[in-house]
C-alpha cells in the first residue's frame, strides 16, 4: 500500500486530490497546516507528500527540510504545490529537495499522472 499526505491550507484543495487520488492500493492522508503534516510525518514514512508552500505555523520548506534531514523519510517523494510561479521559488524547492514544482491553478489530470508516474 502506497501512502500518500497532502497537506494544504486550502481545505478544499486537500478534498479534491485526495478523492482524485484514492485508490485501493493508496492510502491517503490529509493535513491542513504544516504543523498537522509534521505530526503525520512523526507517525508515519510516506511515499509521496503533495505538500503547498506558503501556510501558517510550519511553511513547505520546512517541511522538505524536515523529511530529508530524517534518514526514516529520506526516500520520500515530494511534490511542491503552490501558488508562487517565480522561477526561483521552483529552484529553491529543488535544492531543498522537492521532486517537483507545481504552480496554481493546475490541471488535477496532469497532477494525477505525474503521482501515478511517482508511485509506480
């Protein structure tokens, strides 16, 4: 079973991707700050976190920071979702150690298949 969190301030946005990307072999798990995604982090290793950049208490950074320096969660795979579209924003989620940068507004089948890429 492949374990997935989103983690995003926009509640509506964590409720879209994860009925967009529940399967059986998936299970999902959803965090609505970054503080409630280091909590999850605490408690499980997780193939892929989809994870927003700009949120109150714990920022993405920090998390991606979190999750590399953790040699539990070292093989993590991340997504860096956000509505910041600078090129240097999606430099500096790559040298953190993000496996990809997507900006908002997205296409959720193109976020599908680049998951669907990841986990396989």
């Amino acid at each position: 079973m492949k374990k997935i969190l989103i983690v995003d301030d926009d509640k509506s946005i964590v409720e879209m991707l994860s009925s967009a990307l529940a399967g059986e072999d998936r299970a999902i798990r959803r965090a609505y700050d970054g503080k409630a995604a280091l909590n999850w982090i605490g408690k499980e290793v997780f193939d892929l976190v989809i994870c927003d950049l700009m949120m109150p208490k714990v920022n993405g950074f920090q998390i991606i920071e979190w999750i590399k320096s953790n040699p539990d969660h070292r093989k993590t795979r991340i997504i860096m979702l956000t509505a910041k579209s600078y090129k240097r924003d999606a430099e500096m989620a790559g040298k953190a150690g993000a496996d990809h940068f997507i900006s908002k507004p997205f296409q959720v089948a193109e976020l599908k298949k680049k998951v669907d890429k990841i986990l396989d």
